[in-house]
C-alpha cells in the first residue's frame, strides 16, 4: 500500500481521534482548577508535539514516554487498573 492508500483508507479515522483530543484539552483548559499542571496533560501535550515532529519512531518514543520507566516491580499497586502516564514525582510508577 503506498501513501496516498493509507491516507484514503485511514484519514478520516484519525481526523476524528484528533478532533476529540484537542475537545478533551478544551474542557480540562475550560474547567476549574490547574489541570495544565497535571503530569498527564503535560504528558499528553508532550506527545503530541512528538507527534508533529516528523522524526522516526513516533509511536514507539510517544509509548516510552508515557510508561513508566521503572524496571523493579513494586509489592503492591496503589490502586487497581492504570493512569495511562508516568507521573515523574511517584515512586510507585503511573
């Protein structure tokens, strides 16, 4: 598949996934409170930039980015399910 056949079959899909990322960044910007200070804003709008910086491996530096780099597993989760990014001031990983 060249190019021009990804982008007919997969456009408007991701069209759409964006749409709703900026959507999502407008209701945190509109809502009470500091959410740009939250580790998983700045997480997300750090991978967006990756996103745009037409640099090999995006995906794969956007995935390290939000995982937790920690390489010894803890005793016990502080909660049951994930946060979807790495807060850098946890020491029990995100």
């Amino acid at each position: 598949m060249d190019s021009a056949e990804v982008i007919r079959k997969y456009f408007l899909e991701h069209r759409a996934k964006i749409i709703d990322i900026a959507a999502f960044l407008d209701r945190v910007d509109r809502a009470d409170g500091d959410g740009a200070s939250d580790y998983r804003i700045q997480a997300m709008r750090e991978a967006i930039r990756i996103a745009g910086d037409l640099q090999p491996e995006r995906a794969r530096r956007i995935l390290e980015l939000l995982s937790d780099p920690s390489v010894e597993p803890i005793e016990q989760a502080p909660m049951k399910g994930a946060m979807g990014a790495h807060d850098p001031e946890s020491d029990e990983g995100g």
